[in-house]
C-alpha cells in the first residue's frame, strides 16, 4: 500500500528504499565469497529471480506505477554506475568490493583455510586441474580462484 505523501516525497522514498536493498544485497552476496557468486547453477539462478521478485514490492510499495519503477530502476542503474566509477578512480577499493585473486594451491601445499573461506571444495580444484589435462595436483605449480570464482591452473615446467 502506497504511503499518502506527495509525489516529490513518495518517489524520494522509494529512491532511499532502493538504495537500502542494493547496498544490503551487495553486502550479501560479498559475503557469500566468490565462489558461491561464480559458480552459480540453475536452483542459484531460480533463487536470484524469486529474490528479485521479493525485493521489487519492498522497492515500489507494491505499486506497479510507471514512475514508481523508472524512479527505482534509475537509483539501481545509478548505484551500479557509481560503484563503477568509484572502482576506475581508486583502484584499491576494487579489492574490497570485488575482491582480489588468491592463491589456492601452491607447490604442494592446499591453502585449506582460504579454500573454506572463499567456499571452494578440493574436488572443484580437481577438477579445474583436470580440465586443464593434468591427473593430479603434483603436476600443479599454482591454482588462482580468480575475482570471477573460476580457478586458473599453472602446470609445473619439467
């Protein structure tokens, strides 16, 4: 149910709400790790679109007016542009926001700590070793989980 305020003061609002869910998502979906962002499967997908549609009445008031979805449409595109932008300007903060690549495997030894806490299993490293040709981690020089969630695989040089 829509607030009575005038139009200025309900599309204001709906600008804050709006501003409040992308910032509380994006701290969620940080969270989660890089793994849980990059490997994302069918029920993953499913899951963002149910909370998409959640989301939208908290947005709108559960308005379905015009002005109402082009105002929180603006102020996500706009978030978006922002965070890009503040990216480009201060390269450092990219790490924080997206994170950095980080060395998983490493002549030898499993860094099991960072693999837990960027929620990579060791069968995922496997198989990345796999697919890049190689039978077993003794053939490995490094393994990165990249910023995407994807795992870069560097074979030892005989």
């Amino acid at each position: 149910m829509l607030p009575n305020l005038p139009t200025f003061l309900l599309l204001a609002a709906i600008a804050v709400r709006t501003l409040i869910v992308i910032i509380i998502l994006f701290i969620a979906v940080r969270l989660l790790g890089r793994r849980a962002v990059g490997g994302m499967n069918m029920i993953d997908v499913i899951a963002i679109l149910l909370v998409g549609n959640a989301v939208q009445n908290t947005l709108t008031y559960g308005s379905g007016r015009l002005e109402i979805g082009l105002v929180s449409s603006a102020v996500l595109i706009l978030t978006e542009t922002a965070i890009i932008f503040l990216i480009s300007r201060r390269p450092n903060l990219e790490q924080t926001l997206i994170g950095q690549p980080t060395v998983i495997f490493s002549d030898g030894y499993i860094d099991r700590r960072k693999m837990e806490r960027q929620g990579v299993e060791e069968e995922e490293l496997l198989e990345a070793v796999h697919s890049m040709g190689l039978s077993d981690l003794s053939q490995v020089h490094l393994a990165v989980l990249e910023e995407n969630g994807s795992i870069s695989v560097i074979p030892k040089v005989d």
